[in-house]
C-alpha cells in the first residue's frame, strides 16, 4: 500500500535516501487527510534544516500543515513546480509530489525513520 | 504533519454509518460535539454540485425544539427578536436569542404549526446553551418593562423534539440545489417548487421503502400519494388524512446554501437513514450528491450567510445589525430579552461585515480568520471572519470600518503568522484596526449577499 523503499515518519513525511541525499514529501495518507492542496510554501535552497525542523507548508481548505523535516541537513532543491501546481502533492504523492532534496549530515537520523511496516503498523493505531 | 483532532467524546448523528460507508476516516471530524463528514468526494466537487445541480446535508446534528400552549406565542416574542406574531401556520422566519445585555446567543428559525405550537431550529454548538437559557426564563416570573404585566411562562411545554422515543421527533435533512424541487417530486409525486421562501408544508407520504407491501391504502398498486398537512397557511382537517401508512414529512423552503431553490427535510430520526436513501437513489439521475462540511461552509460564505461564532457573537461580538440582519429585529415589539441594549447597539456600531473577493485558490496562499484587512493606504480596517476558495476566486466575510463597505473598493489582506518560521521572520501573529501594514495581496468589496 505504501512504496516499500521510503522511511516515514509519524507525521507523515516520507524521504527516499540515496547516498547521501534524501528527497522528501508527503505521504497518502496525509494528502487525502488534507484535501485539495491550494498552496505550499517551499524552503529556501540552502536553508539549514533539524529533524522536526518545520520544511514546507501545505494548505487546503481543511488546514495549513506544517511539513517537518525527517533528517538533519541542508536543502539542496526544491520542487518549484508546486508553485504554481500544488496539485501535484494529492495526484502523485511519491514522485510529481516531491517537496525538496536535502544533503543530509547525520546518517544517524535515518535510523529514528519508521520502514513500510512500521508505518503501516503505526497507521492501524490512528 | 497533520495534528488530527480527538474525537472520543463526540457524538455520531443517524447518519454516521451512510457517512462512514462513503468518505474516508481522515475525512470525518468532531464538530459541534458531532462526528460529521469534511467532504465525500471533495469540497469542490460538492459545492459545484449544489449550484448546478443539488447537494444533500446532514444537518441531523441541530437542534429541535417544540414550544407547545397557550402562551408560547408570547414566550416566543419575549425570547426572540423578530415578531413571531407574524407567523400563519406554515411560515418559518429567522431570527436570533440574545441575553438580557443584547449579546446573541443564537441565531434560529422559527416554524409556526398554530399560534400555540411552533418548532425552533437552532445552531448544533449551541444546543445546550440555549435549552439552558430556555429554562432559564421559562423558569423566572419576569417584568419586562415597567408597563407590562409580570409573564408567566408556565403554560408552555419545551420538548427536545429530537429525542427518537416521542413520536413527533424530528431531524433536519437538507437537500440544496436547481435541481431539488425535482428529485422531491420523484420521491413524493408532488410538486413543492411553488413554496415561497420560508414557508413549509406537512405531507404524510407512502413510506420510504422501494417496495411497500401493498395494504389497504393501496389502490390496485397504486402508492399513496401525498397529503398536504399544511396547505395555504389553513391546517388540513385530522380526520382528511386517511393514509394508515406513511411517514409524516416536514418540508421547508429554506436552507443555508443560498441556493434560489432548496429544502429542509424534517423526519422522526427513524426514518431519517431510509430519506437520505431514497433521495440520493431518486436523484442519482439529476446527479445529486452527499455534501459535507466543507461544501456547506464555502457555499454559505458565498451566499453571505453569517456563521455564529463568525459572523454573529464571536470574537468581534458581533451584532444584527454589523451582520446586515436588522430587519430581524422588531424594535417595535413591546418588549423581548436584551431590547434596551439592542437599541443602543442599533446606531453605535463603527464596524460591519462586508463580503470580499480576492484572486486565485491555487498557488496562492489561503485567507484565513483573524487575517487583517487593509484600505489602500495599507492601514488595518477590519478582520476576515471567515474565508473559502470558490473557482478561482477566495471569498470571504470580514468585519470591517464601515465606511470602507462599498462595493468595488480595493482592499488588501495582510496574513498572520500560520508558523513558527513565519514569527521569526517578523510576522504578526495578530493585527488591530489603525495598524500600518503591507498588503500581501489585493482584492475589492462585493455586495453584501450573493444573488444566485
């Protein structure tokens, strides 16, 4: 149900690692709590960012949720397309939907993410 | 990311499990003390539909009250400030309860049955508040005014008309749109289309189910056909009624969506699933469908409809009149509970709510309560009460300095902090009238109220 390569956390972030950089969004989960997103405020490039640091913003009608950082780091690029189509964070969540890359600096901050089971798991107690 | 709001407490309307059936568990949230649904399909969606087509509510969670007697005319008149004496049977009006300093409790609606029996719809929020203020005065042997007799309210009976155990319980079901007057009419075999605006009719009707086991009623497999209660202010004598089936509808031209046409549906709450089900079966084909929250509150800030808390009471304290609601204050009427203060708030209010447009709903950052709003020099007039995306445009109500309320004036929002982040740039978690801002975006006065 949820894409088995990604870490998530309880706030629903996801980040996929690559080496040393991690691209970060926002899960199913969230997305369809949050309804139609009509605006997202993207960090700066560069911004220096600790986990549950606040990363990105995103709005509906419903809220304005704050995106937290999953990892220690800095940000690196971010999705300007979410701009002018935040849409993009409820059609594809996982790919079209990626809010920003960031070079991360403590490795051991991945270890604290939960895997495609933990999450799962985690969901069922919501 | 998101903070999900604690539910354990809140109640489920006799709806819940249709609402469960048809909209996600992110989807479903405590409001007013109820488990009610955001949206089912989207908010968009929806709120489309009721312009276009029809929409159906829940409004099951609001509360109904029965004033029964002699007297209740009167009670009615002292509680409330519009002039129930102008009710015939089969007319509704709004109107509001306020305390004795003129503050609003509630705003409500009025059904007149007789001149000794109406029914009272007031805010879900605030159903215990005003059963509370009720009893209140019901239990005080009052002088209104140095000129009046003391009033004794005693020969009037109050009923929670909502408790299923009483077999003249009702519950709200709204269904909104062009569309509606139609879908009715596929249900009962009835025309309600010609009903004015806050008038209503009582129809007994062949039950619900598709397929009645056919009963004396029937005529060779004919169903029955619907009798108006209630028909041109005069009350259908008893004894006319013959159906021994069938269940005893309220339906009201009235409703919170602005839609020119639309109905509240009262039933006894168990009957309440089996409408909800046979309206959404019998307009399928007109492409009605279930409405949540969401919808309901973006098509009510279109219309202008005030929203108690918001518009009415609330923060700003807001009155009749700073609503654009004076007409439902009789200050003619001899007397009722806060009128000394109301004539006084009547002339001394310096701010009033205006209706507002400003651009776009994708990629630009939503308006949201408590926003201030700015003249053209960027000073600080008013406040946004309440705001909703609709197309491509943000609409919103806000309290504003009144000399600023014409429409096509240009105006500016200037947005609170929504963060942390936002606070350590500099921006203001609140704003006051008289404050020298910069606007974020701009945008223009629109009339007062929507004319669809």
């Amino acid at each position: 149900m949820f894409p088995e390569n990604l870490y998530y956390t309880k706030d629903h972030e996801w980040a996929e690692i690559s080496g040393n950089i991690a691209a970060v969004g926002i899960t199913d989960y969230a997305q369809i709590a949050l309804g139609e997103i009509t605006f997202v405020e993207l960090p700066a490039v560069n911004k220096q960012v600790g986990v549950h640091d606040i990363l990105a913003t995103a709005e509906s009608s419903k809220a304005a949720s704050d995106i937290y950082s999953p990892l220690t780091g800095q940000v690196t690029e971010v999705n300007n397309e979410l701009s002018s189509k935040p849409e993009l964070i409820n059609q594809d969540c996982y790919k079209a939907g990626w809010i920003c890359k960031i070079k991360i600096s403590n490795p051991a901050d991945k270890d604290k993410l939960m895997t495609v089971k933990e999450y799962e798991k985690y969901l069922g107690t919501l | 990311m998101i903070q999900f709001l604690t539910m354990a407490d809140a109640k489920k309307t006799v709806l819940f499990e249709k609402h469960s059936a048809l909209t996600g568990k992110s989807q479903i949230v405590s409001f007013a003390g109820w488990l009610m649904p955001l949206w089912f399909k989207s908010q968009a969606r929806e709120h489309e539909a009721v312009r276009k087509t029809a929409g159906l509510f829940d409004c099951t969670h609001m509360a109904v009250l029965g004033i029964r007697g002699k007297t209740a005319q009167d009670f009615l008149n002292i509680l409330t400030t519009n002039d129930v004496s102008l009710l015939k049977p089969g007319k509704a009006q709004y109107s509001y309860i306020l305390n004795f300093e003129g503050d609003i409790i509630d705003d409500v609606i009025i059904y007149c049955f007789a001149d000794d029996n109406y029914m009272m719809v007031a805010n879900a929020a605030n159903e215990q508040k005003v059963k509370d203020w009720i009893n209140e005065i019901s239990n005080l042997k009052f002088e209104i005014s140095k000129d009046s007799s003391p009033h004794s309210t005693k020969q009037i009976e109050i009923k929670d008309l909502k408790n299923p155990s009483l077999p003249d319980a009702r519950v709200d079901i709204a269904i909104q749109g062009p569309v509606s007057a139609e879908c009715l009419k596929n249900i009962f075999g009835a025309d309600f289309g010609g009903i004015k605006p806050f008038t209503f009719m009582q129809a007994k009707t062949r039950d619900f189910d598709p397929a009645p086991a056919p009963h004396s009623c029937h005529n060779s497999g004919l169903a029955c056909m619907p009798i108006p209660i209630l028909k041109n202010d005069k009350q259908i004598p008893a004894e006319r009624i013959q159906s021994k089936c069938g269940v005893d509808v309220i339906i009201s031209r009235t409703g919170y969506t602005g839609a020119k046409i639309g109905f509240e549906l009262f039933v006894h709450p168990s009957k309440a699933v089996q409408l909800w089900d046979v309206i959404l079966e019998k307009g399928k084909n007109l492409n009605v469908i279930p409405c949540g929250l969401a919808s309901r509150d973006s098509l009510r800030i279109e219309a202008g409809l005030p929203l108690y808390g918001h518009e009415l009471a609330g923060e700003f304290n807001i009155s009749p009149f700073q609503a654009g609601y004076g007409w439902a204050v009789k200050l003619q009427k001899p007397d009722f509970i806060g009128k000394k203060a109301l004539i006084k708030k009547a002339v001394d209010f310096k701010t009033e709510v205006a209706r507002l447009e400003f651009d776009g709903v994708k990629g630009i950052r939503p308006i949201r309560q408590f926003d201030g709003i700015l003249n053209k020099n960027g000073v600080c007039i008013g406040h946004i009460l309440s705001c909703a995306g609709v197309g491509d445009k943000q609409i919103m109500l806000s309290l504003i300095e009144k000399q600023y309320n014409i429409v096509d004036n240009s105006v500016g929002v200037y947005y609170l902090a929504r963060n942390q982040s936002h606070i350590q740039q500099g921006r203001r978690e609140k704003v006051n009238i008289g404050d020298s801002l910069t606007a974020d975006l701009a945008g223009k006065v629109i009339e007062r109220f929507e004319k669809f």
